[in-house]
C-alpha cells in the first residue's frame, strides 16, 4: 500500500511540474488578453503608485465600469475619502461629473485628460480596468513578433489577493530615449498611441523644454520620447481565470508605476442606476 501510495504521488508531481514547464510565457499572455476581451463589465478596488514630476502618487479607489457603452463610477478610499466621480460615455459632453469632499462643495464637471484630474495621475479615468494594459501588450506582441519570446519569460509563481498567480516579466535591455519632431496636429497622447509608449513620460522628460500638460506642444518642436512603453514590466496573473491582479511598470530611474486589483467580479449585473447621478447610494 505504501509503495502505491508513493508511486502514485510521484506519478502526480512528475505531470503537475511537466504541466508548469509546458505553459509558455506567451501562451499565458494569450489566455489573459482573451480573458480581458470577454469581460463585459466588472467591479475591483484598486491602489495605484506612481511617480510623478515632484513625489510618489498613491491612491486607493472603488470602481465598478460597463464597457458597452462604457460607464464608470469610482469612490475614493485613500487618502482622500468619499470623492466620487462619474463618467458615462455620450453624456456631460464627454466629461465626468465630480462630487468633491471639500470646497467647493458643488458638483462639478471636468474632462478626463483635463489638468485638474491628469495632474493627480498617469492615465485618464477612462483607461480605467484592464483594456488599456491589454491594448498595450497587444500591440507589444504585434510589433516585437518571434522577439516576443525572447523578452517575456515566466519568473514562478506568488499569491496575491489569495489568488496563485503565474508572475510574467517583460524586460527591454534596448530601452532608451530618442528625438523625435512633432508633427502637425500632435499631442503627447497622439504620440503616445502611436508609438505604444506612455504620455506621462513624455511629458515628464521634456519638463525643460516647458511643456507642463499632454497638448501643450507644436509642430516642429524636437522631443524625447521613450523606445517603449518601459523597461521593465512584471505581471501577476492569475492561474484559473488568467486575469491581470497585478502590473508593475519600471525605467531607468527605477518605478515609473504599480497598479493592483483586488476584489474583482468579472460581469456583474448591475442596475442600471448605478452609473446615473441620481443613484440613491451616491452623494451628487
């Protein structure tokens, strides 16, 4: 009984590690964008870490988003509580409405890529979720090709959020700044799209040429812009259901930004008064 006992568990050991080594670091990559494609709408709180122009930014919200048409509402937790803000496309003109916790204490109205909601983070409340960080990994695939396989690799296993997670690293040794010459019509988030690489950066590399926001530049005017998105990337996802937990982006100064989802559900119903102002749950 013994020797069977024995045999059978080293007959599960040897397929379970044979299992692990077979999984390929860009098939886990494919399984999460898929994952990512068939969500529809989604609730999660999420804690972000950034470095901005002059600190760390650190921020902890509750969202919850439909994706067609897409609706977002979140709820500040950390450090400041009890700001909501809502954004629902087609409606405000394309802006969200704000309730503050302070003054002026009226709702107020701002656009997303505005610079009293930029100047408090990296990325527009619309990029909320995990689409954005998909698109951006798509596109990696799609231009570095075979390459992909020799930049992305699987560094093990963790848990987080209770969660086992396979940990994927992207690293990009040629990461670098070069010129680049703006061309007509132009912003930061132009160039941005086009080149898969991050607007945030941009604008924090050109600080002395004066551009202080995504729009203020102009045709002819010489920058430097990032190779890529960053040099180093590390992805938690998870093992059962291949969602993106955990997104930790670095460049040559060390962490540009952290991203963690937590308490996720992937297609909630919601009511549909849940993304109106006039929800009684919300303070607008």
């Amino acid at each position: 009984m013994t020797n069977k006992f024995s045999t059978l568990l080293l007959l599960f050991l040897c397929i379970t590690l044979q299992t692990v080594q077979a999984q390929k670091p860009r098939t886990v990559i494919e399984k999460m964008l898929q994952s990512v494609g068939n969500i529809e709408s989604l609730s999660y709180e999420f804690v972000q870490k950034e470095r901005m122009l002059d600190r760390m930014n650190y921020a902890k919200v509750r969202t919850k988003m439909t994706l067609y048409p897409k609706k977002i509402y979140v709820l500040t937790l950390e450090p400041d509580e009890d700001i909501e803000l809502l954004w629902i496309e087609g409606k405000y003109d394309g802006k969200a409405l704000i309730k503050p916790n302070g003054f002026p204490y009226i709702n107020v109205k701002l656009h997303p890529t505005s610079d009293h909601l930029l100047g408090l983070q990296h990325h527009p409340v619309t990029d909320s979720g995990f689409g954005k960080f998909a698109e951006v990994l798509q596109k990696t695939i799609d231009e570095e090709g075979s390459n992909f396989d020799n930049i992305c690799t699987l560094a093990g296993s963790t848990t987080f959020d209770n969660q086992d997670c396979y940990i994927v690293e992207m690293n990009d040794p040629d990461f670098k700044f070069v010129d680049y010459t703006v061309k007509k019509g132009e912003d930061l988030f132009d160039i941005a799209k086009r080149y898969n690489i991050t607007e945030y950066m941009i604008m924090a590399k050109n600080q002395d040429k004066g551009i202080d926001n995504y729009f203020d530049v102009k045709e002819g005017q010489k920058l430097q812009i990032p190779t890529s998105f960053c040099k180093k990337t590390t992805i938690y996802i998870t093992k059962d259901d291949y969602l993106p937990l955990f997104w930790k982006m670095e460049d040559n100064e060390g962490l540009f930004e952290q991203y963690e989802f937590s308490n996720v559900k992937i297609n909630p119903q919601f009511d549909p008064a849940e993304f109106t102002e006039d929800y009684e749950a919300y303070g607008f």
